[in-house]
C-alpha cells in the first residue's frame, strides 16, 4: 500500500508522518537516524536492506518487511520499513517498542519462581495431525514436563497450570501463576494450519498498548487494542524474554525461524509477570511434524526453552 508522506522535523530526530490507508498516521525515524544517535555503523545492502551495527549488537532492516532481525532472531514490528529522502525509515514505535529495549542491554528482575502452562488440555484437545497422529494437548504436556525437571535441576522453583490430561479454563492458568508469584511465565503450544507448507517456531508476547497483533498488522486499531492490559506492565521483558526464547529454539536442528509476534491471548494479557507463549512447530506440516514426533526433538525443544530462560535471567 502507498502511504501520503509529509516530513516532520521534531529536535535533531528525522520524523515522518504517514497517512496510512488504514486512516492511521505513523511516526517514522530513518536509520541514519538511529545510527548517529546510537554510535552505531549503518551498511546499506542495495536499495532493498540495510543493516545497522553496535558493539554487541546487529539490527537488520528490509524494505517493504515488517520484521527485522536482531542479534540473528526475527522480531515483528508495527510496519513496513520503507524508502524516503534517499534511505530507509521505519515506524518510530518499532524502534521505541521492539529495536531499543531488545538492544539496549537493560536489566531484568530476579527470577525464583516460573510458571509452565502446557496448552489445552481434557476436553480441550487443541491441534490435531492425522497424518502423524498427533493431538497438541499431549504433546504441549510432554515438552511441559520436560522443562519442568530442567528449570528443577537449575534451582528454580516451577509451577504447572497443568500436570495431567485435563481441562484447565483460561483465567484458572493465570490465578495459578498470579497466586503462585511467578516470576515468569511461558505458555506452551503447538501450531498447526491449513497451508500444509506453514512450519517453524514462534514465540508471541501481548501487543503494547495502542499496537495490533502481527496477524492484523494491515488493519486499523480496535478500540481493544488502546487497552493497558495487566500484562503490559511487562512490555520490555516480554520481548527480552521472548527474544531469548526463540533465539535458542531456532538453533535446533531443521527448524524455521517465524520470529517474535505480539498476539492478544487472555492467558498472556492477565499474567502479572512477563509472560511468552511459544509455538513450537507446526504438527500439520511434514518437516516439523516428523521432527515434533520425536522424542528427542521434543527434550531439545525443551532444552532450548529452558536455556532462552537462564539467558533471559540477570
Ligand atoms: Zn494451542
């Protein structure tokens, strides 16, 4: 979609303000932008990327994409990065939200206590995969347990929403978290889809206040989307979390990195600590499917959570 352009000087920040289709106005900062404040060096990779560097730290911008990477891990912004007054501008709440706290190197609270929340569940049965005769809610339990006895044997203490084949409503899974003062808590799921060729891992984190999920980037707010939520409170260690998370996971073998999402679950938005639900796969897709029935790759999946958790940690 091509967006109306009229500069805006705001101080020493180059600021753009669009009239999105969607009848919202975006505020945009250039790369270059960036770059001079931050002391960091700016690559452009012809007229399509251009990839910004700091000490310990690598942000990737493409045009016309909504993702980025940082450090290697695919994170979803609010908007496309586009091409004006000679280089690249994205959203400036990108940066604000998503690009400054994952590289900003800010601390995070003590972590004693996680919460575990193995997806579904009893009646609730979640994905299935004929194909691999695989049903979601097992398989969420069976990567919960896994992690369970890692973070144990790491001195943490852990909660579980869930330790057995049953039904636990939604705002039951957030009261055992809330009550138990869980410090962090991380939902487990697995994906499936009707395009059998969808596959990888995605780890989601509550939209910040006044942002859509990362389904609906192309759509205008809803008026739900303007809500603090309790969750919110947690926004930059959400996405230090999630980030971390996802940045092991997409280490094992012959999985596909889908990036870091915003999504608006109820089990993340009433969670009072930050909070991640992570998608470990795709069960409906051949490449993930074979892999998921497998129990190594499921304690590996585990391993990684486990890891992106002691990572995360101060
Ligand atoms: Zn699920």
């Amino acid at each position: 979609m091509r967006l109306t352009r009229f500069a805006l000087v705001a101080g020493a920040l180059s600021v753009f303000l669009n009239a999105a289709a969607a009848s919202r106005q975006v505020e945009r900062i250039a790369l270059r932008t960036i770059a001079e404040r931050q002391g960091m060096t700016i690559r452009e990779d012809g007229e399509k990327s251009a990839t910004l560097t700091g000490p310990n730290c690598s942000i990737a911008c493409f045009l016309d994409k909504s993702s980025y990477v940082v450090n290697g891990v695919c994170v979803y912004g609010q908007g496309a990065a586009e091409r004006s007054l000679g280089g690249l501008t994205i959203p400036l709440n990108d940066w604000k939200y998503v690009l400054e706290p994952l590289i900003s190197g800010r601390k995070v609270p003590a972590v004693r206590c996680i919460c575990i929340d193995a997806g579904h569940g009893g009646r609730d049965s979640g994905a299935h995969s004929a194909a691999f005769n695989l049903s979601e809610k097992s398989l969420n339990l069976d990567v919960a347990q896994r992690l369970y006895k890692l973070l144990r044997d790491k001195g943490f203490k852990v909660l579980m929403t869930r330790d057995g084949d049953r039904f636990v409503p939604l705002e039951k899974r957030s009261s055992i978290a809330n009550c138990g003062k869980a410090d962090l808590f991380v939902s487990i799921h697995f994906n499936a889809s009707e395009n059998p060729t969808a596959h990888g891992i995605e780890t989601y984190i509550v939209p910040q206040q006044g942002t859509t999920a990362t389904a609906r980037l192309s759509s205008p707010l809803r008026a739900q989307d303007n809500i603090f939520c309790q969750n919110n409170k947690f926004d930059d260690c959400n996405l230090l979390l999630a980030h971390s998370i996802e940045g092991k996971l997409i280490r094992l073998k012959g999985v596909r990195d889908r990036g870091v999402r915003r999504g608006r679950f109820y089990v993340l938005e009433n969670v009072h600590c930050p909070a991640v639900l992570v998608e470990c796969g795709f069960i409906t897709n051949q490449t993930d499917g074979a892999l998921i029935a497998m129990a190594d790759h499921r304690q590996a999946i585990a391993s990684a959570i486990c890891d992106g958790i002691v990572n995360y940690t101060p």
